[in-house]
C-alpha cells in the first residue's frame, strides 16, 4: 500500500506565491512573509506555497492548531509546473495542489467551455 503526506482535497484555502523564494528560509521566514509582503494571518489556517528559482523545489506552509507545519518536497529531475501571472498570489483548490505535487501543468489544464442554453428547441 502506497501513502503519501498530501493536503486534504477539500482544503480550503490555498494560496501559491509567485515570486522564487530562497530555501534557506525557515517557518518563521515563511510566516514573515505571509503576514508582511501578502497582508495574511499565517496563523488562520490557510496553506502557502513556495517554490525556489529552478522551481525544483516546493515549501508548503500550514498553521495547524498549536504548530506550523512545513511540507518540503524536493524533485530529482523534474521542475513543477508554477502557474504564470502577474498577481503576487494565486488561490487553488486542494485537488490543484495535489495536481502541482504530481507534475501536472495548471495552466494547461482546460476543461470542456462552458455552453448556456434557453430552451431545448
């Protein structure tokens, strides 16, 4: 049986930072910024995401009742695919996240569009 340490799917409230942090950063660097640079209360229980400049690299923050929680998952290949933009912070859902974890593109992801009908005739 295969386990993984993995956010909930129904967290929810997740936020990617774009900028390329550096990883010599601890919790307590991580939480200066989420409450500096993004205006947040990194003790409300919203999950962080960082990733490092050759994006091989993610930093997962998470204030879990008496403690933070630091996910830290480091790629021997591969890059994850970062979402583009020009906001300083992206929200995702936990199936996103997981999405992230496990190599996929959130930019290229596209779902069927979307139609809207008035009748059936």
């Amino acid at each position: 049986m295969e386990y993984r340490l993995r956010p909930h799917p129904q967290m929810p409230r997740i936020y990617l930072y774009q900028d390329p942090v550096d990883f010599r950063k601890s919790f307590r660097s991580l939480a200066a910024i989420v409450e500096q640079e993004l205006g947040h209360n990194p003790f409300e229980g919203a999950l962080y995401a960082f990733t490092n400049r050759r994006r091989d690299k993610i930093k997962l923050l998470y204030w879990e009742d008496n403690g933070f929680v630091l996910y830290y998952k480091s790629l021997a290949e591969e890059k994850f695919h970062w979402p583009g933009g020009e906001e300083e912070l992206v929200s995702l859902t936990g199936q996103q996240i997981n999405w992230l974890l496990d190599g996929y593109d959130l930019g290229a992801m596209k779902g069927h569009r979307k139609l809207h009908y008035e009748a059936t005739f």
